[in-house]
C-alpha cells in the first residue's frame, strides 16, 4: 500500500514584533505588507463584526478562538462599511463554510478588503508574549519578505499616540437616521458625534426611539447647539484619547448645555474633557465575556469590550462625578456619571455587535433617564 502523506501548506506569511519575535504562517487574505499594533481578542464569534469595527483602526488582530472562517460572511454582520484592521491572525481558517445566512468566505472578504491576514499561527504563544510584554507594533506580510526588514518596519511605524486615527474613519458629512429631524414624527433627537461609530450603535438608538444624526468628528459645538438636540452621543473610535485636543475641547463646550451619554472612545473623550487623565492599559480589553457591575444594583453584566486605553478613577473630579460600573477582573472604571448634570457614559459595548446584549438596557436608559 503505498505510503500517503499530507501535503504540506506552504509557509508565505509572517507576522514580526518590535521586539523580533517571528511568527510564520500561511496568507489566506491580500498580498504585501503592512504595519500597526497587535492585540488579541478572545471573542469565539463576531470575527467579521470585529474586523469591520472602526476602533480596531491601525491594528493588526489576533483571534484567540482557534478555529474562525466557519460560518462565512454577510453583508448584514458589518459594523460598517469596509473593514478596517491593518491584518488579521487567526491560528485555523476554515476555507468551506457552512451557515444558511453566508454570502461568501472569509478568504474571499479579506481580499476584497485588500486586508493581509495569516493562518497557521501559534495564537496561544503569541497571546501570551503580548500579555508578558504588552500591545506592541508589528508588521504583518504575505509574499516574499524577510524577518528582519518586518521587524525593521514595525519599528519605524508610528505609535497610536501620535496618530490621529478618528481622522480616516468619522463621516465626511452628517446625515440622520430613524425618522426626519426636523418633522413631527417624535422620539427624543440624538446628535451622534462620529468618532468611529458601529453601525450596530445606531440601531440600538433608532430601536428604543430615538431619531439620530450623526455627524463629523470634528463638528463645532456651536454647530450642533444650533441643531438643539434632546441629548449628545459620543461614540466609539480608535486610537490614543489624549491625541483627540479639539475633540476634547469642543465637548467642553457642550458640558452642561445638553445631555451628553459617552460608548468606549466617547467614555475616554468625556472624561478628559472634565478635566480626568486617561492611561493605555498593557494589553487591553477586546473580547465579549468582560463581567462589568452595576455598583448602586449590584448587577453583573457580561459585555463586549474593545479598548486599549482607561480613564484613571483617582483622577475623576471629586464630589462632582461617581464611578457606575467597575470591571471584575482588573477594577478597572467601567462608567461614570457627573452628581449635578446631566453626563454620563460606559466603557462598554452596550450594543454587543458582537456579543451577549446584557447591557442594552442603558440605550433606554439613554432615553428615559439621563433626557
């Protein structure tokens, strides 16, 4: 009989750390190179949600989940309208998906994208060496490139703190969602401010009743005061808070004129606007299974999480603003909300998009409490 062995896949794909460590690995996406940081996320689904979430701007995504590409991809599942990671890693990549609502592969959308992405990866090895040494760059390739010019790239890119990444993904102009602004058809109006917002975000809003417009990330204060909305949503976003200074400062602007309700970015941008610091964690949160409490209900929710930066809770203004949620596994500052105003916001993911929807409750909340 004769002797049968596996072909062996061939090796075309590497992902370098600054620090020179190398994982090699097969391209099941687009060809070249590119640079950005590295993180992990340890969602078991949600991969296309993920890689079209705008806050992964600049970054290069490990999945720690083992096996991802099984079900496919579909229009519906985007967080918005093109993906956005700088590269994808994935340790198995399932080339055949079987789901009755996929449109297409994995494989097939990346390259579409024109987004590198790498299978074959040791991704519990590598997960571990970035919780030891923390989020870093990296280049990821797919062709023919040498270890060391990777690790000569990923040192010469630009760290997050001196990008402006709300730049490449807020919207050119504003437009409004769930029912004509200026008619007569009711719902509290929500100006959204786009800092990179989820399109899951806005059905949430536009579900609990509310008629949202969404504009630039770099909207005047005066502008959106003249629009006089119900309330103020400051969304989701990539990149380092502190790098955002006209963001900050036209929010300072709005900070008790209207009702202001900040998600992860906006959470950040709110908090230094009242005069709090912010700090980059060593690794991050980016997964759907953070326990997060309720401090006055005592109620846990497990939510989806995709930050790589904290607001510092000894830095929050004393006697004017108290912490509402804390998260369970590091007590890390999950919400706040100002004693005398009308301000409040969450680190979280309350929409999931993806994950569990424990916490979408406070979309109403949005709604009936803080408007």
């Amino acid at each position: 009989m004769p002797n049968i062995r596996k072909k062996l896949k061939t090796t075309d794909g590497m992902l370098v750390l600054e620090d020179g460590r190398a994982f090699e690995g097969v391209s099941f996406g687009a060809p070249g190179i590119e640079t950005g940081e590295v993180v992990f996320n340890t969602g078991m689904t949600g991969y296309q949600e993920i890689i079209t979430d705008p806050s992964y701007r600049g970054q290069i995504v490990a999945m720690t989940y083992p096996l991802i590409g099984n079900y496919g991809v579909n229009e519906a599942d985007a967080e918005s309208g093109r993906a956005q990671v700088k590269g994808f890693i994935v340790r198995e990549f399932c080339r055949r998906p079987s789901n009755s609502d996929s449109e297409g592969t994995l494989a097939g959308y990346l390259r579409e994208n024109n987004v590198i992405a790498v299978s074959d990866i040791d991704t519990r090895a590598l997960t571990r060496h970035i919780r030891e040494a923390g989020a870093m760059r990296a280049a990821i390739a797919a062709g023919d490139f040498g270890a060391e010019e990777l690790k000569a790239r990923a040192a010469a890119s630009l760290p997050l703190s001196r990008q402006n990444l709300v730049k490449e993904v807020t919207c050119r102009k504003a437009y409004d969602c769930g029912g004509d602004w200026k008619g007569d058809c009711g719902g509290v109006r929500i100006v959204l401010y786009d800092y990179g917002v989820k399109k899951s975000i806005i059905d949430c809003l536009t579900r609990a009743g509310c008629r949202v417009r969404v504009v630039p990330a770099d909207t005047s204060a005066a502008e959106v005061l003249r629009m006089d909305p119900d309330g103020i949503l400051l969304s989701n976003g990539p990149g380092d808070p502190a790098s955002l200074k006209s963001e900050i400062d036209e929010i300072k602007k709005l900070t008790g004129k209207k009702p202001i309700f900040g998600i992860c970015l906006g959470h950040q941008l709110l908090a230094r606007a009242l005069g709090a610091s912010t700090y980059k964690l060593k690794f991050g949160h980016r997964g759907s299974n953070h326990p997060v409490k309720d401090i006055k209900t005592g109620k846990i929710d497990i939510t989806c999480q995709n930050h790589g930066f904290c607001v510092d809770m000894d830095s929050l203004p004393e006697g004017d603003v108290e912490v509402t949620h804390v998260n369970l596994n590091d007590g890390t500052v999950e919400g706040f909300r100002h004693k005398k105003l009308p301000l409040m916001c969450v680190q979280h993911h309350p929409e999931a998009g993806p994950g569990p929807r424990d916490a979408q409750h406070l979309y109403n909340l949005i709604r009936e409490e803080l408007l």
